[in-house]
C-alpha cells in the first residue's frame, strides 16, 4: 500500500460512535444556524440602535386630508417587522443510510489506536464508511458510468425534509406587539407655545400669551420651510376640574389684548386670530372668592392642542 493510500484510509477511520453521532450532531448545529440567521435578519431589517437604545425599524408614508376645511398632513408608522415574511424554516424529518465496515476494537488509551480484545476497558469499536450501495436494481445502461462513480464516491444517503415551521412564540408575540404599534400622527406644520405651563390666578387680571411657531418635531418631515405663518384661529377655553359655576369664578368675559377676537367671548371661551406675528394674549379675570383649579385648552385646526394648569387663589 503507497502512502497516498494508506493517510486516505487512515483519515476515514472513525470511531463506531462517532460516525453515528456525528449526522445527530449535524443536525442540531444546522438547526442552531438556522435559528442564528433568523435572529439576524430581525436585528439587521427590523431593528436599529438609535442614541444606545434598541428601537423598530418603521415604515413612514404621509397623506394629506382635509379636516374642519382645513388641510392637514398625515404622518403614519409601520414597524417593518409587521410588513414582511420572518424566514423561519425548521427540519422536519432527516434520514441517513451509510454503509459502516467494523474493523477491530482499539485501545483508545494508547496513542496509536493499538488493536485490543474485548477484555479492555478503554476500548472502543474501529469503523469506517463504505461506500453506500442504493437499494434500487435497475440501472439505465446509460447511466451505468455515472452510477459506478456515484458508488465509489457516495458512502451516505441523506434524506431531509425542511419545512417553513410556526413561529416560536417570542417571535409571534413580537409581532402582535409591533401590529399595535402601527400609529398615526397629524404633521402639523405649526405647534403652539405658551409663556407658562402653570397660571396661577392670585390676582383680578391674569395674562396668558400665546405664540404660533414653526414644528421641527420628528413629526414634521414634510413642514414648509417658509417664515410665513399668516392668521390662524385659536380657541381658549376654560376647563374647571371641579364642578364650580365659572360666573362666581369669573366676573368677566376673557379679553383679547393682541389679535382679533373671532365673534364673541365669554368667561369659558374665546376665539382669537392671531396676528401677522402669530401671537395672542388673552386675559382672565378671576374674582378670587372661589378655589378652583384645572386646564386652560388651547386648540386650533392647524396645530395640535395644549393644556395650561391654573388654579385660582382664594384671597377672602
């Protein structure tokens, strides 16, 4: 035998258990690697760190409609994990059929795999693979050479069944959380801003300013990039927490200091236009004999709402 011969025979040489465990093996690990590009695929199109934190990849579209007759923006989000397929594909049935030559037992506890009897305790059984004869009897004579390489080079026959397996059930709750976060938000162009978030009310004339600016919030991709804002509508309305009648709250209707008063005002509510600026500021008039507190509403078709906390100083 030439040397060429004997390290091919040689490197062929297995133990008898680990030629039966090595297909097992091979099946776990292909399974590993299949849940392993899975998880990759979600972290590589359905997620992203953005500022160290993990966030969902979305999909944003904008529409426009038209809303009180006003014209708005639309901006809606999709996670991109509730709009595509998750590759996820398990392996339903496998079968291996190899020929197996038993050779001799070994003596695993000498370095060179000496031949040893049955007596031994370190001893394990000597296999190789022989080459895998196929069951079927007929061979198309025209074939006859492909199937007498195939015999010399084939010693297993391996049969798998892969299907497209059911999500596990991280995966699925996953997605029913992501299909409940498809949300939808109004890309105002305009938002209002307050010169407080808190009015206290200790005395008979107490001012409130408001200014109209430009939205630069992460809702507001498609904004216009002009200056200007022109006139818009903006409604104030008083909104006690309690059930107190505002007329022994207030002695006065609201007054409008800067901007046009939109038809009339009254103690719970005013209209006002705002100036080429985009400002108002209104006026209450508490009569400081009743102790009351909640939320001024500033509302407008053209921006979101807001609400300003005030509460009411009792000076009896």
């Amino acid at each position: 035998m030439d040397n060429y011969t004997e390290e091919t025979v040689m490197s062929n040489l297995f133990t008898f258990e680990k030629l039966v465990e090595f297909p097992l093996t091979s099946i776990i690990e292909s399974s590993a690697n299949g849940n392993n590009t899975t998880l990759n695929f979600l972290n590589e199109y359905c997620f992203a760190n953005t500022n160290g934190k993990r966030e969902a990849v979305k999909f944003v579209f904008y529409y426009d409609y038209v809303k009180g007759g006003a014209a708005q923006t639309m901006r809606v989000e999709i996670p991109i994990i509730s709009l595509i397929t998750i590759p996820y594909y398990t392996i339903n049935s496998a079968q291996f059929e190899m020929g197996i030559n038993i050779l001799s037992w070994v003596d695993v506890s000498s370095k060179t795999w000496e031949q040893a009897d049955e007596s031994k305790n370190d001893k394990k059984l000597l296999a190789m693979l022989g080459p895998y004869e196929s069951s079927s009897s007929k061979v198309d004579a025209r074939s006859v050479e492909s199937t007498q390489y195939s015999k010399v080079n084939t010693n297993m026959k391996v049969k798998m069944d892969v299907v497209s397996s059911d999500l596990p059930s991280g995966i699925l709750q996953l997605l029913n959380v992501s299909s409940q976060g498809v949300e939808g938000h109004i890309a105002y162009d305009l938002k209002i801003k307050s010169n407080t978030s808190r009015l206290l009310m200790d005395k008979e004339a107490v001012p409130l300013s408001l200014t109209l600016v430009k939205n630069n919030d992460e809702f507001n991709d498609s904004a216009s990039e002009s200056d200007d804002i022109g006139l818009v509508p903006l409604t104030v309305t008083l909104v006690p927490n309690e059930k107190v009648e505002l007329e022994k709250a207030f002695d006065k209707k609201i007054t409008v200091d800067s901007g046009d008063i939109v038809g009339s005002s009254s103690i719970e509510k005013v209209q006002v236009l705002t100036n080429t600026s985009g400002e108002i500021k209104v006026t209450f008039h508490p009569t400081l004999k009743e102790v009351t507190n909640g939320f001024i509403n500033v509302s407008s078709p053209l921006t979101s709402n807001i609400k300003i906390y005030f509460r009411i100083l009792n000076h009896d």
